[in-house]
C-alpha cells in the first residue's frame, strides 16, 4: 500500500516538471498560445471586454506579431518603397538644360524691275467660222515690275505683277477677209505665284489686260470704221526661273484670251454680225533685278 502510493506521489510530480517545462518553452500572451481566445467576457490577459468573441480589444494586434506570432518582431523591420521618380529629371534639370530653339525664318518684300522680249503665235476665233489660220509674229517687248509681298513674314510666294508692253495680234483666213497682223500697246495686271526650290522658282500667272492697236499690216496704214481698235480680256500661264543673286532670269508661256473682237459687228453688214477675237500664246523671257 504504501509502495503504491510513493509510486502514484512520483509519477504526479513528473508530469507537473513536465509541464512547467512546456510552458517554460511556448510565447507568452497572457496564456499559452495554443489556448483559444474567451468568447465574450474578460479577457485574462488585458482585462478588457472582447467584440462578439472574437479577438481582444487592446492588446497585441497584428502589426506587432511576425510571421509565427511573436510579438515585437515586425517592430524592427525597415520597409523599403522602390522610388519610381528617381530617374524622371526634376525642375532644376529641366531649367539648367540648354534649350534652343532655332529662329522663325522671316522674309522681307521683294521688288524685281525686268525687261522683256518674247514671240507670240496668234490666231482668231470667228463666229461664224472662217477657219482661221495662225501666224507667228516676233518684236514683243516689256517693261516688267513685280512685287512679292512677304505675307505674316512668312510667305514670299505671292506677289502682283505690272506689265507694260507691246506686242502683236493676227489672223489669216481662207474667206474673204484679209489676212491682218496688228501692233497692239497693252497692259497687264496680273497675280503672280512662286514656288522657290533653293535657286529655282516655279511660276503660275492670271490677270486682265487692256489695250490699244496702234498699227496695223494694211498698205496704208489706214483704218477702217469697221475697226475695233480697244482690246482687253485675260491672260494666264506660267514658267519656271532661276536666281542668280540680285539677278533673276525666267522663262514664260502665257494664253491671251481676248474678248473685244477686232471688227465691229457690222462688218458685212447691220443683219450679219461678224465677230473676230484674239488668240495669243506668248512666249517670253525676262531678265529681272531685285532690290
């Protein structure tokens, strides 16, 4: 009996060492960690009331446990935030940078005084049709002024061009109306558009022109009243030059599109109306200096 009881005295105090050394091993939290939290109530540990029986009000939270629990351990870590920025430059760079922009080109007027000679090959249109010929006729001289104007300081390619001149208009025909070449004093205003590749310029022309036939290729000289001496209508084309410093030399092609007839309507008679308009094709060459 009492071998039993020494017996059943020892093993009791085995399993208390046993247990003061698990517990000697195990973080503390107020009580071991495997123990569940209460459901509501006091909490042994803070002595505050828990919500619904969850986790404690107060106390460790989990900012200040690691990974296995322990409380403290995140306390000492350094978090590092990549900085995304540090390459971008800043606003002291941006303004130490050396930022230059080229200059606006800018261009000035230019004027161009030239003088002119040029061939014309020229025929009529008749109503009715006399079937008219074409006659080539040269001793077409110029005077020629133009003007580009420099538009917002940036375009050069417009510009107006003044022309004074005198050439030559005709016909011949295989009726009964004589074949008939006149020296003709005229005017042109005209709107003239450059396209400038370096040293080279492509040009493009339209205006009216006025005039007056001082002369004609009769025997005499004379002029009849069946005569109409004025002319006007429209003149366009265009050509190509090349500057050579203050120098410019171009080369043209123009249409001359006349609507004053060079008879008077009653040219056979009051009841049959004749009507006889130029057709001119000029061919030119101008030497300009530019100033």
């Amino acid at each position: 009996m009492i071998r039993r009881l020494i017996y059943t005295v020892v093993l009791l105090a085995a399993a208390v060492l046993t247990l003061d050394a698990q517990e000697a091993d195990m973080p503390k939290r107020g009580k071991s960690a495997g123990s569940p939290p209460p459901v509501g109530g006091t909490n042994p540990a803070g002595g505050k009331k828990t919500l619904g029986g969850d986790k404690p009000v107060g106390g460790d939270t989990p900012a200040d446990l690691d990974a296995s629990g322990a409380p403290g351990a995140l306390q000492d870590t350094v978090f590092t935030i990549p900085d995304y920025n540090a390459d971008l430059p800043t606003g002291s760079d941006i303004l130490r940078q050396d930022v230059s922009l080229k200059p606006v080109k800018k261009f000035h007027s230019t004027h161009m005084v030239g003088v002119r000679y040029g061939v014309s090959l020229a025929t009529a249109k008749f109503s009715p049709d006399l079937r008219p010929g074409k006659v080539l006729l040269f001793n077409d001289y110029g005077i020629v002024y133009t003007y580009y104007n420099d538009l917002w300081d940036m375009l050069d390619n417009f510009g107006t061009q003044l022309i004074a001149r005198v050439g030559h208009e005709g016909f011949t025909t295989e009726y009964d109306v004589p074949d008939m070449q006149y020296t003709v004093a005229e005017v042109d205003l005209m709107t003239n558009l450059r396209f400038n590749i370096k040293s080279f310029r492509l040009l493009a022309n339209v205006g009216p022109y006025a005039g007056y036939r001082i002369a004609n290729n009769r025997a005499s000289g004379e002029w009849l009243y069946t005569d109409n001496r004025f002319d006007y209508g429209l003149i366009f084309g265009g050509g190509a030059g090349i500057s050579m410093g203050p120098f410019e030399f171009q080369l043209e092609t123009n249409y001359k599109w006349g609507l004053s007839s060079y008879f008077h309507t009653y040219y056979y008679s009051d009841e049959y109306w004749l009507f006889a308009f130029p057709r001119v094709f000029l061919f030119s060459g101008t030497l300009y200096y530019k100033f």
